[in-house]
C-alpha cells in the first residue's frame, strides 16, 4: 500500500488556509509519516509540482466554475489517485430555491471524478449532493457527506487563540479595557461592484448559461450598478456610526476577493475609512473569532460569519437596502441580489437606519439571544451540535477530515 500523501488545492488562500492548516496537523496526529503539499490552483507550476509530489489523495476546492475539472482529469490519470472535494461554500439558501444551482456549479464532468464530496453540514450535502447525482457528477448520493467547518473549531478550542497577524494584534490593543457594548463590527462583500461581463464570462460561475442572454447581460450591468451604490451606502453608515461616539470602536473588515481586487486595480473605495482614531479598517488575514467575542453589534450583508455571530453570542444584524433587494423579488440569478437567504438575525435593517440603530444601542445596549432558529442553523449547516454548544463534547471537524482522507485513499477508486 503506498504511503498516504495528501495534495491540498487552494483557490483563496486567506479563506482556506487555516482550514488546510488545520486538517494537516490533523492528518499528522492521525499518521506521523503522512506528507502534505498544498499548492493554490493559479501557481504557474501547478502541474508540475503536483505531479512531483505524487499524492495518493487530492483534496481540493469544489468544481464548479467552468473548465477546472479538465485539469483534475489529467492528474487523476496521470498518479492514480483519489479525488476529494470539500465545499468552501456552504451557505445554503434557505428561501431561494435557485440558490442551490449556483452551490452545485456550472462545470461539466462525470459521475468519476469526484471520489467524495464533503460538505459544512447535513443540509447542503442533501440538496447539493441530491443535485450532484441528478446532473451526473456524482456516483451515488452516499458519497456526499457532511464532515463540519475547522474553521469554526477556535470557538470551541480550550484555548481562546491569541492574536498573530498584524491586524489582530492592533484589533487587540485598542479593544482592550473596552466594553463590548462599544465596539461595532461591519464586514463588507461587494465584489460584484468591480466586475464586468468580460470578468463574470472568464469567472466562469456567475452565469448559469456559457453564452448569456442578451437580458442576463443587462441584469448583471445594472447589478453592478446597484452594488457600487449599496456599497457607497455601507461605508457612509460605517463612517456615520464612528461619528456618534469617539469612544466607540468601529472595526470593518473587508472581504478577501475585494482585496485580490482593489491589489490589482490600485484603487480601493474603503480608503474613506483610513485616518480616523476610532475607526479600525482591515483588509489582511485576521482571524474572525477574536473580533466577534469582543463586538457589541455585527453588521452583514448576508454572509456566512453570521453563524460566527451565533456561536460568539454577538448580536447579528442584517442590512439591506430594501429599495435597491426588495424582500418579496426572489432574485433569477442571486449572485446579484444581497439578501438573507432565509438565515435568522437578532434584527433586520436597512442600511440608512443603522446609525439610529447603533445611537439607541449605546443608550441601551442590545443583548444577544440565540434563538432555536440559530441553534437549528448551526446544526443543520455546520453540523455543530447543542452538546459542541454547551461543551459537552468538542467540535472537531479537521479530525473526522482528516480521518476520512486516510480511510479513502485505502477504497478502490473510481474508474474516470
């Protein structure tokens, strides 16, 4: 039997390489002489040093965008080896029925390829991997399986992570002494607000069909349009918030695409935020958990962090603008629409009528209650349990993956 050598593909470093980090310290207590290789996807010796390696396992990122099973073929031919997927996406919609088209992915490949599929929680590896078989992509729906999310597992270390980059070591110091209750956390997500269809075509995952309609076209223009206003919106709010108190502690942080993007155009509109004592603007690697456990208020557009804010116990709040995604349009395409996807919040906002919000909350500061919705959330999305929530057992996801990896690589792989 050969020695068991995992290959890990990563396609956005600063999401997945904690994830990776963790799941190879678990490989290794699971089996000392097992060697790891991780190697994002883009690196212009991608081929090469995969092929030299010589993995007995891949772990990668799903196949969803268009054109990236092609490269996943040749290895699988070229070493012998086994093809894992597991989902960095897993906030599933639970309102939007077309939501799950856009998880499932637009890539076209057969049933052997993907050896396993491995997914956040029980609910998307129903829907998701349920689609998988009908569309042909998978063998069969026992090989989707729900395995947890290792970046959640610093909430449940017994260790509280102490800072280590640059940007958790400043959060630190100026959080330090302050109530919670003073400090607002907003995140942003706006990429879509710097695309254009030539970038959306080359993605190869926003648009469900190769060639767009000439109306799919227009929707994604003025989704762009509408974006850059929502964003413009944000940031006002963001700036409005740090000018009621100077003793309040405003954090934002930015999402990693949009730093990919703002790095290559050289021009970044959260520049506004810079320059101002009680305005803390991140947009380098920083660990979520430490900002959340010291946050008063947590501002979203829709994102997965919001299930942070539920194990954290922070107040979660989601922000719209109700002009600009009217609750009752259930978007075509919900790559261009910001809305809840059906998740639970302490409360739901709209973006002009969040420096109220933040002026009543320091008169009387909201408390955070973890409502049986949350709780259904984070068991069903990322199989975190009632007994992971109240410590009767820990959480750890990077062992079960990593256990998982180990047994695969000793199945007999698919045929491709």
């Amino acid at each position: 039997m050969k020695a068991l050598r995992v290959a890990m593909i990563v396609n956005k470093p600063e999401r997945e390489d904690l994830i990776l980090e963790r799941i190879a310290q678990a490989l290794r207590r699971i089996n000392p002489a097992c060697a790891t290789l991780r190697v994002e996807y883009r690196d212009p010796a991608f081929f090469e040093r995969v092929t030299q390696f010589e993995p007995t396992v891949i772990l990668t990122f799903p196949l969803t965008a268009r054109g990236i099973a092609a490269r996943f073929y040749a290895l699988k031919y070229a070493l012998d080896c086994r093809i894992v997927s597991y989902r960095t996406e897993g906030q599933i919609s639970l309102s939007d029925t077309n939501y799950s088209d856009w998880m499932v992915g637009f890539d076209e490949y057969g049933p052997n390829l993907v050896e396993w599929e491995l997914f956040w929680g029980d609910l998307s590896a129903q829907v998701v991997g349920e689609c998988l078989v009908s569309q042909n992509k998978l063998a069969d729906a026992g090989r989707a399986r729900a395995v947890g999310y290792p970046r959640y597992e610093t909430y449940f270390d017994a260790v509280e992570r102490s800072g280590e980059t640059e940007a958790e070591l400043r959060f630190l110091e100026l959080a330090r002494g302050r109530p919670r209750e003073r400090v607002a956390f907003f995140i942003s997500g706006f990429c879509i607000a710097e695309y254009s269809v030539e970038d959306m075509l080359r993605g190869g995952d926003v648009f469900p069909n190769r060639d767009p309609r000439p109306e799919e076209v227009l929707q994604a223009l003025a989704a762009v349009e509408k974006c850059r206003d929502f964003r413009d919106r944000w940031i006002d709010a963001t700036l409005a918030v740090a000018d009621l108190d100077p003793e309040l502690l405003v954090v934002f942080k930015s999402h990693p695409v949009e730093n990919i993007i703002f790095a290559r155009q050289g021009n970044n509109p959260y520049d506004r935020l810079r320059g101002r004592d009680n305005v803390l603007y991140i947009d380098t690697p920083v660990g979520i958990d430490l900002i959340l456990r010291r946050s008063g208020l947590f501002f979203h557009y829709g994102s997965t962090v919001a299930a942070e804010s539920y194990i954290a116990g922070t107040p979660c709040l989601f922000t719209t603008a109700f002009d600009l995604y009217p609750e009752d349009k259930v978007p075509e395409n919900p790559c261009f629409y910001f809305h809840d996807l059906g998740w639970p919040a302490s409360a739901k906002l709209d973006i002009a009528d969040v420096p109220d919000f933040v002026r009543r909350h320091l008169e009387n500061p909201v408390r955070f209650e973890r409502t049986e919705r949350m709780s259904w959330v984070l068991d069903r999305v990322f199989a975190i349990r009632d007994a992971h929530l109240d410590g009767r057992s820990r959480y750890s996801p990077s062992q079960e993956i990593a256990a998982f990896l180990a047994a695969s690589a000793a199945t007999p792989m698919l045929d491709p």
